[in-house]
C-alpha cells in the first residue's frame, strides 16, 4: 500500500492545489495525511455571505472545522496541524508576529516536519513549487522546507530523535501550468463565455511550462469532490468567485487533468508518467 503527504500553508490550500488527485489516490487504497502549517487567521473573508461579526470573532475555529470537512470529502486520512499562525502578507502585523509560520525557527520546523514523516514513512509528498506567482510568505516557507524535509528525513545522521531515516521517493508541487490555463481559458472563449482567466492569460509567459518536469494526473472520477472541497471553505472562497465560473463538463471535456512538477526523486522517471508512483516498489 503507498502513503502519500501532503504539506500545505493554510487551510483551503489542500483543496485548491491538488484536491482531486489525492481524491483519487485515496479511492485507490493510497493512506494520505495531510499537515496543514497555519490557522489561515490572516486570511480575509472573501465570501461576502460569511463576513459576520460572530465569524471574525471565531475565524480559526471556524476555518478548522472548514478544513476537516473538506480534508473527509477528499478523504485525508489523518489532519495534522502544525499550529503555526498565519503570517499574512510582508508589512502587514500578522507578519511581525513571534507567532506567524514564517518567524518560526527552521529548525524546530524541520524537526517536526522530520517527525511526522519518519513515523508516516511517505511514499510521496506534495508540496509547493517556488510560487513566483503568490509569493505568500507562508507559501514560500512550505516550499523551502518540502526540499529541505526531502533531504533531512532521509539522513540519519540528523535529528536522531525524530524516529529512523526514512527516504521519501518522490517530491511533487500540484501546479498551475499554462498549458492547463490556456486550454480552459480558449475552451471558455469558443463556447462564448468570458474567461476568469483573462488577465492572468495577458501577463503569463508562453513558455513557463518549458524544462519543468511535469506529470497530468487524470482526475475525471474526482474533479468534483475537489470542487466540493474547497466549496466547504466557505469563509475563503466565494462560491460566485473565479474558481468556480468554469463549469465542471468543459473542464472534464477540455482537460480533465491536474498538473504536477517533479521537484526531486529517489527513483527514476519516465519523461511522460501518468502516477505520481510510478517507478516507486512497496517492498
Ligand atoms: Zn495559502
């Protein structure tokens, strides 16, 4: 049986970056757990249906229960929060914060990331790429410390009392690509309908999938139970908002897949593999 971890910054990440394919997976007898760094307290409400008194005064509660409720319609076994808080963006008080993920010391961070995969012993962790795009501190730092957690788990030599070494085959970050983009955004046009993705199509660049090792996850079976995950975080996402104005038959009939990068492996891979474990041996 693989084991699968995913690592993300706030709650309502699991669900926007790579929501179906972990569906999948898990519908395949993969145990996946997911370690989630921050509350997400420094996140707005952008629902405008949730923006009330009681919920601002009760945001990390609210976002936790949010977050399970999705992590079971994704069907996570196990939700490990780190227990971080949220460092907003650069400038703001979130970010000055003793608290904030992003203040935190490296090492007492990697030390538990290092923990937590020695005991779960991931065939496969998804992190984040380099994020040029939303470079939120928070989503810098799970970057940072996915490459650094792929290195460190394996080598016993360090943090000898997080458990024994455990290497991990392969590193992915679920991805936006432009390829996936352009085809949703000309699917939208032909069909006459605006696109959301108008103003991110004019600034991108037409080669920016180019020398990424990418992998497309067919995810048809479980485009909708990632859809109806990040619906349940009702406080973060605005059900009439962008990420639901492609309507789920075109992405099914346009490009039913999820992009993934390749950051690091232990095994070899084919340039066109279609599992995030193939090339991986249970035993
Ligand atoms: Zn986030």
């Amino acid at each position: 049986m693989f084991r699968l971890l995913s690592f993300h910054a706030h709650p309502d990440d699991e669900s926007s970056k790579g929501a179906a394919t972990v569906a999948k997976y898990v519908d395949a007898g993969v145990r996946a757990v997911l370690v989630t760094a921050t509350g997400g307290e420094a996140g707005d409400i952008l629902n405008p249906a949730m923006d009330r008194p009681e919920i601002v005064a009760d945001l990390a509660a609210v976002r936790r229960r949010e977050l399970d409720e999705a992590a079971a319609i994704i069907g996570y076994d196990e939700v490990i929060m780190l227990g971080y808080r949220d460092s907003g963006m650069p400038g703001s008080e979130d970010n000055a914060r003793d608290d904030a993920f992003t203040n935190a010391n490296d090492e007492e961070v990697l030390g538990r990331l290092v923990q937590i995969v020695r005991r779960e012993r991931p065939h496969v962790i998804l992190g984040y790429d380099a994020h040029e795009r939303y470079p939120h501190p928070d989503h810098l730092a799970v970057h940072r410390h996915g490459l650094e957690l792929f290195a460190a788990a394996a080598d016993g030599s360090l943090f000898r009392d997080a458990g024994e070494a455990w290497a991990v085959s392969k590193l992915y970050a679920p991805v936006f690509t432009v390829r996936r983009l352009t085809a949703l955004h000309n699917a939208m046009i032909n069909r006459g309908e605006e696109s959301p993705y108008g103003e991110w199509i004019d600034g991108i660049d037409a080669d920016g999938d180019a020398g990424k090792r990418l992998t497309a996850i067919e995810v048809s079976a479980t485009l909708g139970r990632g859809r109806d995950a990040l619906r349940a975080h009702r406080t973060q996402v605005d059900p009439d908002g962008s990420w639901f104005q492609i309507p789920d038959d075109l992405v099914l009939a346009t490009y039913p897949y999820e992009d993934l990068e390749l950051l690091a492996s232990r095994v070899p891979v084919e340039p066109t593999e279609t599992s995030l474990f193939a090339g991986i041996s249970t035993s």
